[in-house]
C-alpha cells in the first residue's frame, strides 16, 4: 500500500492473493534455532533501524491515522477481489474447458489440423 501511494508509477498494484507464509521453521530444532538467533544481533538491529524508518515514513506519507487505514482497507479489499476473482467457479470452469480443448487437440491432428 504504501509503495503505491509513494510510487504509483512503479508500484500501481500490489494486491496478492494471499500472505504466503512458510512453515519451515517449524521443522528446525530448538538448538539449530538458538545457534541461527546468537549470531543475528545486528540482524535484529538493522530490522528495528528499519521498523522506525518505515514507521516515520508512513507518518509523513498519510495525513491522518483515518487515512492511511483507509488506504489500507481499500488495499484489502482489492487483495480480497482478486482471491475471489481467481477462486471463482466460472474460472475454474473456463480452465477446465481449456484443458479438455487441448487435450481434444493433442489427441487429434484432423481436427488441430482443420482448427489451425
């Protein structure tokens, strides 16, 4: 939301159909996760370095908590029509008929020939 509103011409639409989170650290033992966090101090520095700056910026980029969740409910809601738009059964029916037409044409070269 925000690199749309800073960078429209770069950024005019960041919507996605879902967050996509990992699961890998569920798989990562306990010793192997305290050995990775011991050695990420300045990693976590450099994050919260980032946090305030982000934080600033977006202060100064909205002129009021009312706009900028505005903003971002409007961000949502088209991250939401597009997970809708591609979930919807006339899609899903569209796909499945492009499907079956090239395995139509794959299985016959008469009728790929007179199509062609």
């Amino acid at each position: 939301m925000l690199l749309e509103h800073l960078f429209p011409e770069d950024f005019h639409d960041c919507a996605y159909i879902r967050q996509n989170i990992s699961d890998k650290d569920q798989s990562v033992t306990d010793s192997v996760r305290e050995m990775i966090y011991s050695s990420m101090t300045l990693d976590y520095q450099l994050l919260e370095l980032a946090n305030i700056q982000t934080n600033q910026l977006i202060a100064s980029t909205f002129a009021s908590e009312v706009e900028k969740q505005t903003q971002n409910l409007k961000f949502e809601q088209r991250c939401q029509k597009l997970q809708h738009q591609l979930n919807s059964p006339w899609r899903r029916i569209k796909q499945l008929g492009l499907r079956t037409t090239q395995r139509l044409l794959d299985d016959s070269p008469e009728l790929k020939a007179f199509v062609q």
